[in-house]
C-alpha cells in the first residue's frame, strides 16, 4: 500500500496534480489562451504537447492575469532554441520592456558564443537580474522550470536547482527602468513568447500567491 501510494503520488506530480496548482493547458487545445502578434500557424498542439513552431510563433498568452504566482512548466527546444515566458505582461508592446520575461534560450549555441551578456542567458530576467547557475540540459532534452514571483522578489528554478534569484524593488537605476518600465508592473498575463526557433511546452500549470 506505501509503494502504491508513493507511485500515485509520483504520477500525480508528473501531470502537475500538485496541491494548490491549476493546469492552464490541457494537451488539446489552446482553449484559454490568446495568440497576440502570431507568425505563419502560431502555435499549434500534437500528441499532448505544445508547439511553438520555427516557422510560427508569436505571444501566446494567458487569456487571465495574474499578479502573485508559481508558474511550472516543463520545455524542450532545437538547437540554438529561442523563446521566453513573459510575466505580469499587457497585451501591447515589446513584452520583454513592457512586462518581464524569463529567458528559455540554448545559450550554449555556437550561434550566441561571445555574444550574450550575463542577463541573455537562459532563466535570466531578461537585461535586468541575470541568472547565477546553469543547468540546462542539452537541446532536445525536457527541463524542469517554475518561476516564483511574490511582490518584487523573483526565483527561477531550474531543474531542481535556484539559477536566478533577485528582488525588483532593488531595481533603481533610471536608465534602466525608462528602458524596462515592465519592472514596476504588479499584475499581467503569463505567455510564451516564440522567437523563430522550434520548442515545445507540457505539464502547464500555475499556483495563485
């Protein structure tokens, strides 16, 4: 009965079951979900799994907003893969300086070498916190992301492990916040932000703080 009952607890986990959590994605459809500035098919669902296709894309967002979270997802991309989930975001502008967004991006590529400042890299607040760690798995592997945010504090966990942690409110350099007025925002959608490169997304799933 324990070995059952820790396999139920497993299985529960896998499908972000976890206690407390709404799933935002329901391996069918896009129900939910609103495409804003999309590219050829946008993005698309096959066998359970979203895409975000290299000849589609766009922002694909949360049809709700959302102020104080825990946001889990789990991601895979091509080599040299290229996307980002925006956070507390409007639906107009560059989301990335109107919003935040948490960068999903192979940064060990060829392609980016010697080209990419510490807040490009992957899991990083992008050109404001930088990520501290790296455990990206390889292209073509499933990771393991949840991004907290809770007021001004902010940690992105990447498989298992802390790779980002800041506090917004410690933000205050002038030029920075004129660059990224996004930084003081309290509430928005959550969406996925496609950038021309094939990456795929299950197991969607969010907690209200």
């Amino acid at each position: 009965m324990k070995t059952f009952a820790v396999l139920a607890f497993t299985a529960c986990a896998a499908f972000g079951a976890e206690n407390g959590f709404t799933q935002l994605f329901d391996g069918k459809t896009t129900n939910g979900w609103q495409l804003v500035k999309g590219h050829g098919p946008g993005y698309v669902v096959k066998d359970g799994v979203l895409v975000c296709l290299k000849e589609g894309g766009g922002n694909l967002f949360t049809a709700k907003e959302y102020k104080n979270f825990v946001f889990r997802f789990e991601f895979k991309m091509e080599p040299g893969g290229n996307n980002g989930v925006g956070i507390r975001a409007p639906l107009q502008g560059d989301t990335a300086y109107s919003g935040m967004e948490i960068q999903i991006l192979d940064h060990d590529h060829a392609r980016y070498k010697g080209k990419l400042k510490p807040t490009q890299r992957h899991g990083s607040v992008y050109d404001v916190i930088p990520a501290k760690a790296d455990t990206l798995k390889p292209a073509g592997e499933w990771n393991s992301e949840e991004i907290r945010i809770k007021g001004g504090k902010i940690r992105v966990t990447l498989n298992g492990k802390v790779i980002t942690e800041g506090d917004l409110a410690k933000v205050t350099d002038p030029a920075v916040l004129k660059k990224h007025p996004g930084v003081r925002r309290t509430q928005g959608h959550i969406g996925f932000l496609g950038h021309g490169s094939h990456v795929e997304f299950r197991n969607i799933r969010v907690k209200e703080l």
